[in-house]
C-alpha cells in the first residue's frame, strides 16, 4: 500500500493565530534600508524608533551600575515580578517626576514595554473582546492578534495632531473592555492637552458607572513610555494625575527605554490596580519575560542618583530637541519655498510627522507617484532619507504622513538631508 508523505503539510498547520500573524512593518523597511546601506549606498536611516549609541550614549552611571552588577554576580533569576530594591526605586522616581503614588506591590517589573503590554491585553481581554485604539499608533493592530481579541480602529486628524478625542471613541465604548493609548505618540511625537485627556477619562468614568458588577469595567492601557521626552512649554498629563477615580482602570506602560537610550537594556515596568498587575505577573512569570537581573539591579542604583539623572536627562532633551527643531524649521522653509510637504511643530518623544503631498506627480522618468509607497521610494532613491508612512502605523492608505525618528541622526546631517530634499522635490512636476 502507498504511503502518503504529508511532512510538508504537517510542517505547515499552525495555529490560525500564527498563520495570520504579520511581521512589523517598520523593523522590515529598516532592514530593507540597511541592506541597501551595506552595499555602499548612502541613505540616511529615520525608520527605526532607536539611538545609535555612538551619538546617543546610555548613561555612563548606567553603564557602570551595570557592569558592577555582573562582576557581583548578579546572573540568576530575579524575582518574578522585579527585584524588591527596583520596584523600590520606581515607586521613588514616578512620584519624584509625576506625582504618582504607586507602592512596590503595584508594580511589576518587564523586560521592556512590550511584554508588559503583551500581559495587559492577555490579562484583560477574552476572544472577541473589543479594544479600541487610535491610528496611526504602534503595534497595537499586534497585539490584537496575539490576543484575538476585536479591534475597532479610530483614525485621527492633523487638525488635532493625531490625538484621539473623547469625540472619536465615544461612539464604540458601550461593548468595550479596552482602550489603548499612548502619548507621547509614536509615531507622531505629539501629546494630549490635559483637556483632552480629561474628557476622555470623564467618558471612562461615565461608562463604568452604567455598567452592572457583572460585566468587565471598560480599562485605559496608557503607553507613556516617552513621558521625560517633552520640550519647551509641552507638558506631560496622565489619567490618573487628572482623574484619581481613574487609578482603578488604569494600566501603565513605562520604562527606562526611551527616556534614557537604553533600548536594548530591556527594562520596562507596568503599574497599575494590584489586583491587575498580580495577574499580569503570573503570566510573564511562564514566559520568562523579566529583565536581566545585573540590569535591574544596576537600574535600581541609577535611579537613586537624582542629580545625575537631572543632569543626563536635561542634555539628552537638548540634543533631541536640537534634531526635531532644525528638521522641523527645514521642512517648513521647503514649503515656504511652495514644496507640497508640511510638518507638525515638534512636541515630544523623537519623532517628527511631515506630510509629502506628492501623489500625482512625476518624476523626471515619466513615473507618477500613486500612492504613499512610491513617495517613500522616491524619497529614499532621489533624496537618500528613509522615513515611515503612516499606513505602517494603520493609518489610511491615502494618507501622506509619515514618521521621521532622530534617534540615529547626527547634527551635521540635518542640512544635508534638508539640502536632499530640496534637490529631489525639484525635480517633480505635475
């Protein structure tokens, strides 16, 4: 009897969740763009949401807190939801820098922010459940999927800087477990007015005081992992601060990631109702997905040192704050100069949103540019700078947005990559 080989089809059943799981956009473009980079081409890398260490060094407190930790032999497991003297150390510094009051028990320490999001919607979503999120945002369309949870996608406007209004969400709250924010907002480097935010928290509010104790509370995930990347008069609000009947549906997504370089560091933490967090810890505690113990350990002394956390922090803002102003202030002289690009005045975080209105028009080969893809390409072939469009980050299609990132950029280059520019948009026409 003939005996049927199916290695090949067994190799391909998966889960229907793993089959359907996509790959991040952004980190394939970036890895498109350094492959072209490798080969000799020289184009000017603003995809990925990172720092070169080289331009954007980790603090040197840090990095010797760090290697002391190693040398002392730190290496075994931490405790599962972060070493006591760290979880310490955090409760210290969110009431030092925003006022909020969260005790040791409150708060779980991840390796980054993105098991700590990973766990919030695992912990409080079931199959089907609704999550409401803004676009453009990051990942969260992912992390929909991994949780197989529903999405329902709010896309935001220029006119409000990419922010969701209580306006926008309102009409889908009634069925929702969960919103997902995130400001400062990758990928727009742009913040919630206290005001707004307010109203969102009143709606909040409002919702979970009509539902019955047999249903779930409708929760806010609030992602302000770029909290300490906020420049000139911008000032970062949270839902708690503004609404302290907010704490109870609150779940905070926070780290040393950003506001320190320390991307590859891996420490993040989350905090939020004990009650929450105590579930989200029993579930990474099965994934294993704590930070480094030598890093916690190092982390917890470095957060101590109060004055040269001050002082790291207010030289690494100048510097961001350097790159998003001088691109910023190049962009809008290319408009002045009557180019259909435009920017966002820069707020927080690293990210620049410009708009390259270009669709339509040709280049000097006779190719017209249809959609946000081809004036990607187009800027990376003509003017040598790769940037992000907004439809990576769910945005519409038809949008011409995209994220410029800082975090790689050194300051001579701005006028280069301005000067690129000025040269690859003249040679369009309509």
């Amino acid at each position: 009897m003939m005996t049927l080989h199916t290695t090949e089809k067994r190799n391909l059943i998966v889960s229907e969740m793993a089959e359907n799981l996509i790959g991040s956009e952004i980190i394939k473009l970036g890895g498109e763009i350094n492959d072209r980079i490798k080969k000799g081409e020289k184009i000017n890398n603003y995809t990925i949401g990172d720092f070169d260490p080289k331009i954007f060094p980790i603090p040197q407190e840090l990095t010797d807190e760090i290697i002391r930790a190693m040398r002392e032999g730190h290496t075994n497991y931490p405790t599962a939801n972060g070493i006591l003297e760290l979880r310490k150390a955090v409760s210290d510094f969110l009431n030092r820098f925003l006022k909020l009051d969260y005790s040791s028990d409150e708060i779980l320490i991840t390796s980054g922010a993105r098991p700590a999001i990973y766990a919030a919607y695992i912990t409080l979503l079931d199959e089907g459940d609704k999550v409401i999120y803004p676009v453009p945002s990051w990942n969260n369309n992912h992390y929909i999927h991994l949780s197989r949870a529903r999405g329902v996608m709010v896309e935001t406007s220029a006119e409000n800087n990419f922010m969701p209004t209580a306006d926008d969400i309102r009409p889908h709250i009634s069925d929702a477990t969960l919103i997902a924010l995130c400001s400062p907002l990758n990928p727009t480097g742009t913040t919630f007015s206290a005001e707004m935010l307010a109203e969102i928290c009143d709606m909040i509010l409002e919702e979970n005081s009509r539902r019955s104790q047999d249903e779930k509370p409708l929760y806010l995930l609030y992602d302000q992992i770029y909290w300490a990347l906020t420049f000139r008069d911008t000032v970062h609000v949270n839902p708690v601060s503004l609404r302290p009947e907010m704490r109870n549906y609150t779940i905070f997504v926070d780290g040393l990631s950003k506001a320190f370089a320390a991307t590859g560091i891996r420490v993040g933490w989350t905090f939020g109702p004990q009650v929450i967090i105590d579930k989200m810890k029993a579930i990474l505690s099965h994934v294993g997905a704590w930070a480094p113990k030598a890093e916690q350990v190092a982390s917890a002394r470095y957060l101590t040192q109060e004055a040269r956390i001050d002082e790291f922090l207010l030289n690494f803002k100048n510097e961001v704050d350097y790159r998003l102003e001088h691109f910023y202030n190049g962009i809008i002289s290319l408009k002045n100069n009557g180019f259909p690009i435009d920017a966002i005045p820069p707020q927080a975080a690293i990210y620049l949103t410009v708009k390259f209105d270009l669709v339509g028009m040709k280049t000097e080969s006779g190719k017209v540019l249809n959609d946000a893809n081809d004036i990607l390409y187009y800027l990376i072939d003509e003017a040598k700078v790769a940037l992000v469009p907004f439809s990576a980050f769910g945005a519409s299609t038809d949008s011409t947005w995209f994220r410029l990132s800082v975090g790689t950029c050194s300051r001579t280059e701005i006028d280069e990559v301005i000067k690129n520019l000025n040269f690859a948009l003249n040679r369009l026409s309509k």
